[in-house]
C-alpha cells in the first residue's frame, strides 16, 4: 500500500513564459493575487488529454470566477511531437476555449522545477499556507 504525508507541502516554482495563442509572457506572480493556483502540465497528443480537453475547459470554467487561477503547460519536444507545436498549441487553446492562458515551457526547465514527468499531470497551491506560496 503506497504510504501519504498529510505533511508535504510545496512552494510552486517560478516560471516565465509565453503563451502561443496571444504571445503574451506569463509568470507565476501574474497569478498571485488568486487565493489558489492550478498548474496542469498537458499537451495536444496525449490520449488522457484528449480525452479530458473539454472537462478540463469546463472544470476551469467553473472555478476561475470562484478565485482558483489556472494556467495549463506544455513541454513536450516539438521534434519528437510536432502537434505539440506553439502553433497547435494556440489551435487548441482556440478550439477548446480554453479560459486558462497554455503555455510553452520549450526548455522543460519549468516541467522539471515542478517535477512534472507525463502528461496529464497536475500541481495545486493554497495561497496563505505556512509554508506554501
């Protein structure tokens, strides 16, 4: 049986990037005014995405006006995935009316900071934790 700590707590990494569809640069501290902050690592040709797109647009639909801030990045290799592309990714956003700005970590640096290793993969933050952000 996998064993839980009701005690790890975690501050939500830095980050600074650039969001396809309108080319505006976001960083963590554009989000710092929200009470919570949801950080979904995603991309275009994940099955378990695709399969989440419009509940994941529904879901942050419903929350944002309630004060969680939501922001959805893709690292995936553009060479070994080209549909995971700043271009697709602005087609994606489009399609799906995504309420959320989908960013372009091309480095991984930001997946990694995060530990994100697949896709989905999905980081909550609680403003106002003692140790927390």
């Amino acid at each position: 049986m996998a064993e839980f700590s009701k005690d790890v707590i975690t501050v939500a990494p830095d980050f600074q990037l650039v969001e396809p569809l309108t080319g505006k640069t976001w960083q963590l501290k554009d989000f710092e005014t929200y009470p919570a902050l949801l950080v979904m690592f995603i991309c275009n040709h994940c099955p378990y995405v695709i399969h989440l797109k419009e509940d994941i647009a529904k879901l942050a639909g419903n929350y944002i006006p309630k004060g969680l801030a939501v922001v959805a990045i893709s690292s995936n290799s553009v060479t070994s995935h080209p549909e995971d592309g700043p271009a697709f990714m602005a087609e994606e956003a489009r399609a799906f009316g995504y309420p959320f700005p989908y960013l372009y970590d091309e480095t991984q640096e930001v997946a990694k900071a995060y530990g994100a290793v697949c896709t989905p993969d999905f980081y909550l933050y609680r403003k106002g934790h003692p140790r927390g952000n």
